[in-house]
C-alpha cells in the first residue's frame, strides 16, 4: 500500500536529545540511544470508519518519537499496518450494504488524508493484512511444526505457554488477561483450547467470508496478532526500538504479537520499549468506532477548522494520560494557535536558543508535551509584553514548533 506524502522536517542548530520514554513492559522509563537508524513499528487503523480524535492523539505521540529521533540526526525506519480484513470491518459492510474491500480503501484513503493534514510522518512501509498474508502463512505452518501451535477443528491456534516471557509485556494477571481476552477478539471460552488464553492464529474459512490461500493449513484467513508481527519481523526484524499503539492494546495485542515473535525466533524481546498512549474519552466514554462516541478529525476540518489547531489540542495533553474531548480543548487549542502566530510573525522577538532546548528537554522527557506548549507560550507571552531584538528568533521558533511538534505556524 502506498503511504501519504512526508512534510519536510526543518533541521534545528546544536543537538538534540536521546528519549527517555515509559515503557509498559519493565513499567519504568527506559532511554532509547538506537543505532544511526531507529526502528519503530505502530499499529495501525482498522478501516472501517473515519480516523477519530483518540487515533490521532496515539498517532501524534508515535510522531513526536520520531521527531526527537531525527533531531539527533537518525534516521527512522516506520512501519504501520492497516488491519484491512477483521470481523468488524466485515460486520460494519454488512451492516451497509457495501463491499467490505471498498470500505477498507474508502477509509485508508480518508485515513492519509487526516495524517496528511495533521503533519504526521509517514511510514516508510505501509502494509495492508491482505497483502501480508503470503509471508503470514509460512510462519503459522513453522509455529505448528515446532509444537507452538495446534489445531482445533480446522483453526490454528497459538499456545502461550510455548513462550517462556509471555505475560511480560502486559504483566496482567491471569484473571484480567482472560476478561480482556474475551472483549478483545478472542475466544477463552471455546472448548478444546489447551489454554482459554491461546489466540487463533490461521482461521478456516467460513462460510460467506472471504478466505484466502494457506498452502498446508487449508484456506482461510490470519489472526490479528500475528499480522502486525509478520509485517514487523519483515521489515524491522528483533529488537527493534519501539512497538506502539494506545493502551487497548497493551493485551491481548502487543502481548500475543511479541510471544508470537519470541518464539519464532528464540530471541527477547521483540521491541525495546512497548509504548502506549492512553484513551481519549468522549462524554465520560473512550472514544470508539463500536460505540460510536466520535470526533472525527475529517468532519472538524470540512468544519473549517485549521489541522494546525487540532494538532495543538492532542498536543495540550500528556500522550499516556486518559483524557476527555471537549469543544474547551479545542477553543484553548484555536487561541493558542492565534498567539504564536502573531507572536512569529513579528520581524524580530527575544532570543529562542533557551526556548529551543526547553522544547528539546520536554520532549525527550517522555514527550512533556504540556511542558513543551507552555516553554512557546512564554516566549510568545514576552514576544506580545516587550518584543525584542533578535531578528532570527521568529524563524527559529516557527521552525523548532514545526521540527519537534509537527504544527506548522
Ligand atoms: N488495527 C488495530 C491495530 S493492529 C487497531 O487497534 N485499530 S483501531 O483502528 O481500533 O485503532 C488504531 C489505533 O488507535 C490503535 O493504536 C488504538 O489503540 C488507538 N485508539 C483507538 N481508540 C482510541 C482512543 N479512544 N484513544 C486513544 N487511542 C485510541
Ligand atoms: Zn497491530
């Protein structure tokens, strides 16, 4: 699948700083120092509806990962699924009366469109589930072989207990892993499983479904887990930097997709850090395409409203913390696009070499976003109060907001 185009990220004078970032696995902060190239691989959209207000909050915090890493002059290998065949995508065309492939490539392409907008970086390999499929097979059929997985009338199934770590990413209890399991796309109750925990990984085709061609294990189609894992191992390979999604994925998801890795490979962990953004709520609610609680960034810019402003409002907030969407938190965001665009647009302000760092600080401290807003909004507060003389801070501001937050002034 084809991306969406990448702003240009404009380089800033002096150095930026290794991220420290919480990581869910340890439940401490850990300070990433990758080699010249960081890898990254975030979860993508299931495309059946348009990309609300909590996906972009959890896209904006994986952008701002690989903002500081470019600041220190790495590069960044980004990889995003998009999880184009799932239940919910085949219940939602149902519903509609639509084409469930058209529905996926309608949202995807509403999908770029938002991230286009919001300034996020693209990733450099975006892979639908359906195309994944061809390398996805060959790694069940190895799962199998190796006494990792088994069949249960026709599915294939992953046997947890297989992996030694499993359990070390989410670090839930038994208890909570099968309550999560069973609202999150599995099934603990199917009689026959060696553990109710065990993900499908290969399901035999059912009738009126689509299915796909799976060589020794009969058509049908991948379970969700090892998807995400297929595309990462493909093109990031082990231990890569950062696995990232918001906290809804935290288990079964990230949990099963890096037993799944571990035990291909015998190597651990599959990432650095699993990274994870927290739930934005509507109404007291997390915001979601089953609920139907939504924002979508789509229908606020067909409102007229500035992708730049929208960018603020996921800014306003802490990418780990639980927060509720309000029309507050988007009028906060509009006014504080106001002022720093009237304060860059002066010929000449007070020096932005301190602010640079402030920003530069805030952000590798487990991306202090609202730390980083509020070090602007004092420049800005002196730029309106007293102005000054250095005729480069303008510039270096606008080009230190749009290099480390992605919002353009
Ligand atoms: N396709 C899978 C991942 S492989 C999936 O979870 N898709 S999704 O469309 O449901 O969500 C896309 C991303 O947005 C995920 O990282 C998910 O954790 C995050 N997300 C979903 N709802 C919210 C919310 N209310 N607040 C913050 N992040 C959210
Ligand atoms: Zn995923």
């Amino acid at each position: 699948m084809h991306a969406w185009p990448a702003s240009e990220v404009p380089a800033l004078p002096g150095k930026g700083r290794d991220l420290r970032i919480h990581d869910t696995a340890t439940g401490g902060r850990v300070t990433l120092a990758p080699g010249p190239v960081a890898r990254i691989y975030v979860c993508g959209i299931t495309p059946y509806d348009a990309t609300h207000m909590g996906h972009a909050a959890t896209y904006n915090a994986f952008d701002l990962v690989q903002r500081v890493w470019l600041d220190t002059k790495r590069q960044v290998h980004y990889v995003q699924n998009v999880t184009d065949v799932d239940d919910p995508l085949l219940e939602r065309a149902i519903r509609d009366g639509i084409d469930w492939v058209g529905l996926a490539e309608r949202e995807t392409a509403l999908f770029r469109e938002d991230m286009t907008a919001l300034r996020m970086l693209p990733p450099q390999h975006y892979i639908g589930a359906v195309e994944a499929i061809p390398g996805i097979v060959p790694l069940v059929e190895r799962l199998r072989d190796s006494g990792a997985a088994y069949e249960l009338e026709g599915d294939i199934y992953f046997s947890v207990d297989a992996d030694p770590h499993f359990g070390q990413v989410s670090n839930y209890t038994t208890e909570l892993m099968r309550h999560l399991s069973a609202e999150r796309g599995g099934d603990p109750d199917r009689p026959g499983k060696k553990n109710p925990l065990d993900p499908m990984l290969w399901m035999a085709a059912r009738e009126g479904e689509p299915s796909w061609d799976g060589a020794s294990l009969g058509p049908g189609r991948p379970g969700w887990h090892i998807e995400c894992v297929a595309i990462a191992l493909d093109h990031l390979g082990m231990g890569f930097d950062v696995q990232g999604g918001g906290s809804d994925l935290i288990f079964p998801h990230h949990e099963m997709g890096a037993s799944h890795a571990q035990t291909l490979t015998g190597e651990f962990p599959m990432a650095k850090a699993y990274v994870h953004a927290g739930m934005v709520a509507l109404d007291g609610e997390k915001m979601s395409k089953s609920r139907g609680n939504l924002v979508f960034v789509s229908k606020l810019r067909r409102d007229g409203v500035d992708p730049a402003a929208i960018r603020l409002a996921l800014l306003s907030h802490r990418y780990r913390d639980d927060w509720e969407w309000t029309d507050q938190v988007l009028q906060d965001a509009m006014e504080r696009l106001g002022r720093w665009r009237a304060a860059v647009s002066r010929p000449d302000g007070p020096s932005a070499d301190a602010l640079v760092e402030e920003l530069r600080e805030a952000l590798s401290d487990d991306l202090d976003t609202p730390t980083a807003l509020a070090a602007v909004d004092r420049w800005a507060a002196l730029q309106a109060a007293e102005g000054g003389t250095d005729d480069s801070a303008p510039g270096l501001v606008s080009r230190a907001v749009d290099a480390l937050l992605g919002v353009a002034l």
